[in-house]
C-alpha cells in the first residue's frame, strides 16, 4: 500500500496515514521508514524527510546509513550545504556514524559550489576518523579543484592519496594532467605521465589528448604531428576528436597545405571527418583566400553524408566577402533559407555589416528585424554596424532611437560601440548629445578612447567660443 501511495505520488494520502498508525499507536519497521525516506528524497519532499527522521528519534529507530546519506545528498542537490554538514556533524549523536559515502557526498556538494575551504575540511576529518577515501572521495575533490583552476592544491591531495596507498583512477590523474596543460605547465603535465605509469595506470585516449590539445592551441605542431604518430604506433588509434585538434591547429599555424593533406588523404579515407572537420578546414582556407577550394569541399559535403550548419555558410559568406565577392556571399546567404539552414547572430551581423557597408541600411534593418522575429537575440556586435550606417548617413534621430532599443534589451554598449556613436555625433555637430553619450558610458565604467575624448573636448571649447560670441 505504502510502495503503491509513493509511486502514486500520494503523499497526501501517507501522510494520513502515517498520522493514523501514530494515533492508533502502532510504530512502523525500520524498512517502512527506509521505503519513505528513499521516496520522498527522489521526490526532493526532503520537509518530510526532516519529519520522519524526528519520529524515528522519538521511537528510538535508527535509520540505516544510506537513508542518511540520500538525504545528505538530496540536502546538496537543494544547495543546502550547511544543513547537510550540521547533519554529518549530529549523525554521531543519534547513533549512526558516518561512512565515506557520506563525507564523499559532501565534498562533492562543496566542490560544486565553490567551497572549497569547507570541502578541504570535510576531507581532513575524513582522514581523522579513519576513513580510507576510495576514488568517488578523491575524485569528488581533486576534479572540483581542477575545473577551478586551483591545480596545485589538487596535485598535492593526489599525493597525499598515493602516499596513503588508496586508489586514484585514470580519470583522476587525467584532470590533474588538464589542470597542468591549461595552466601552461606542461613538463608538469608530462611529469605526471611518467608517474602514471609508474604507479600502474596506463594512459588512455584522453590522456593523449589532453596533451595534443595543449600542442596544437600553442602553436607546437611538430609536437603534435609527433604525438599523433607515437598514439598510432602505440595501437591507440585517434579519434575525430584528436584529427580535428590537429587540423585546426595546422590550419592556425597557416600550415593549409598539410591540413589539406591530412583531410584528404587520411580522414576522409578513413571516416574520421564530420561537420566540425569540414567547418575548421573551410575556415583555414577562406582566411588565406583560397574560396574557390573551400566551397569545392563545401560542395562534397553531402556526398559524405556531413550536411553545412549555419558556422559552414557564415564562414564561406565572410570568406567570399573578404575575397570581395559580395554577389556570391548574398546568394549563399539566400541559399541558407531554401536549404532551411537559419542563420545565427553570427551570420545575420556578417550581411548586416556588409548591406551597411554598401549603403543599403533599409535591407540591413530587414534582415536585423527578421532576426528578432526568429527569436535570436542581438548582441552588441549586432547593433554596431546599424548604429553606425545611420550615424554615416546623417540618420542620428532613428541612431539614436537604435541605442535606446538596445539599453532596453539589456544589451550593454562596449568602448568599440561608444567611440563610434559619440564619433558620428560630432560629425553632425552634436555635441549636447555626444556629452550626455558620454557620461552614459562614464556611468558604466567605461573609458573613452582618448583621441575621441580630445575631439568631444575640442568640439565642446568651439561650442562655448561660438555661444559666447552671439553674446
């Protein structure tokens, strides 16, 4: 009946009859609490598992441990980290000690939320009392301090818990390894590899990439290209992921040639290639001109079975407008909405900069409205070039009325955009208002670029020259 009234949901109907069995004086077993307690914790009901947990002190019924440590955890999942620590604290008191799961638990809890004071705390009086950490424990805190960046104080948990001969896991030594590689430490990294081994663990696919990505996003190719062939002779065979951290860094370091060869000759031989692969090599080609090739690989990429997204046709857009070939980006663009392709804020600010660009600001206001009405929000990137093709075409009023839409949807101006709006207002002699412009951008503790803070200056002084003379 009970099982039937919490799958139901029916925590009314329980309730009373909870309230009824207690009038009637009848205290339910142990195992009738524990069904309870592990329903309303799934159910995240945790005022009723507070109230439960009363009544078995009352009737002297000490919950089994993992009925406390569910709640522990439901606490953590609600952010209520105090209240689980008060509890971890009290559990003693009633006569259930704690066992690792429940400081593992709260550690983990801690960690997502940043404490990490608290978090090393919990960790030391685990050892206090005893508590071997298995890897749950070690890993709960060592991946929270490396996602923080805090990488050191994770390498040393790591040794203490080698020291202690506990059990790390290769997951846990693969984050210390990032940790390293993102702080730019990669001896430390390598070290770590070495002491890896030694201990047991072998270094897997992610390891390898871990460190190929650290290669590629410093330039270091040839050490890349080298990882790679060691990972190949080693029988791990890399995957699409670690082919297109080395396309795009031999495309970065404008190595195109190679990153063709590559694309060509190895991964799509070998169906290593998807929509990222193709994106990343039509983007090392736009960069360097070379359009033409860039919309043949865009051409075969549905004979692979890759269709272009909405990145594909903004970077082959932007490519063939830097290659000056505006009518064939506009017809990719139109392209886009018969492929039913929708462009993102991206590609809409690519056509709107280029119409404004060309003077054709009524279209560009079409295709900036139209991206409103498909719900994708303008940044301020996006206002910028329609904010400044109305300040070039002596449209300051509707300018104006433009930057008051964009404070009113929270889109907060940067320097780029402040320089050119209080620019195109001392081009038309407003000088009142590039003031008041100016001390909006003060206000948000934003700089004025100082050649543009010398003009306001300069127009301001033969403003008061010009009053003072009509006088």
């Amino acid at each position: 009946m009970i099982c039937l009234l919490l799958k139901c949901q029916r925590f009314d109907l329980l309730s009373v009859i909870l309230r009824k069995l207690h009038d009637d004086g009848f205290t339910p077993h142990r195992s009738i609490y524990r069904i309870l307690i592990s329903g309303y914790c799934k159910d995240m009901n945790l005022q009723l598992v507070e109230r439960l947990l009363v009544d078995m002190d009352k009737n002297g019924c000490v919950p089994y441990i993992w009925a406390y440590n569910m709640y522990l955890n439901s606490l953590c999942k609600e952010r209520r980290l105090d209240d689980a620590m008060n509890m971890l604290e009290s559990m003693d008191k009633i006569g259930r000690d704690p066992d690792v799961v429940s400081y593992t638990t709260i550690i983990n809890g801690l960690c997502t939320s940043k404490r990490f004071a608290s978090a090393m705390e919990i960790w030391d009086e685990m050892w206090k009392r005893g508590f071997r950490p298995d890897v749950m424990a070690s890993g709960s805190l060592i991946f929270g301090l490396c996602r923080c960046g805090k990488v050191d104080v994770a390498y040393e948990i790591m040794m203490e818990v080698i020291k202690n001969k506990c059990e790390l896991s290769v997951s846990i030594y693969n984050a210390v390894i990032n940790g390293f590689c993102k702080a730019g430490r990669v001896d430390k990294a390598k070290a770590i590899m070495s002491l890896m081994r030694r201990n047991g663990y072998k270094p897997d696919l992610i390891t390898c990439n871990i460190l190929l990505k650290y290669w590629c996003n410093t330039g270091m190719v040839d050490e890349a290209e080298k990882l790679i062939r060691n990972m190949e002779n080693a029988g791990f065979n890399p995957d699409i992921y670690s082919y297109n951290l080395l396309l795009k860094g031999l495309c970065e370091t404008k190595h195109i040639e190679k990153a063709y060869k590559l694309f060509v000759n190895k991964m799509e031989i070998e169906g290593l290639c998807d929509i990222i692969s193709c994106n990343i090599l039509i983007n090392g080609l736009c960069r360097i001109r070379r359009t033409t090739i860039a919309y043949k690989l865009f051409k075969g990429m549905s004979l692979k079975g890759i269709e272009p997204d909405t990145v594909t046709y903004g970077t082959l857009i932007n490519g063939f407008l830097m290659d000056k070939n505006a009518k064939f980006a506009e017809e990719l663009f139109d392209q886009m909405f018969v492929t039913g392709v929708v462009p993102n804020a991206n590609v809409y600010t690519i056509m709107v900069h280029h119409l404004c660009k060309t003077g054709r600001i009524a279209l560009a206001f079409s295709h900036f409205h139209d991206m409103i009405n498909r719900g994708i929000s303008p940044d301020v990137v996006s206002y910028g070039p329609l904010v400044n093709g109305l300040l070039r075409a002596h449209r300051v009023n509707e300018a104006m009325v433009l930057y008051e839409d964009m404070l009113n949807r929270g889109v907060i101006p940067d320097e780029v955009t402040y320089k050119m709006i209080i620019g195109g207002l001392l081009m038309d002699d407003k000088v009142e208002l590039a003031h008041m412009i100016w001390n909006d951008m003060m206000e948000k503790g934003i700089t004025l670029h100082r050649a543009v803070s010398e003009r306001l200056i300069k127009a301001t002084m033969l403003k008061d020259l010009s009053i003072n003379e009509c006088r």
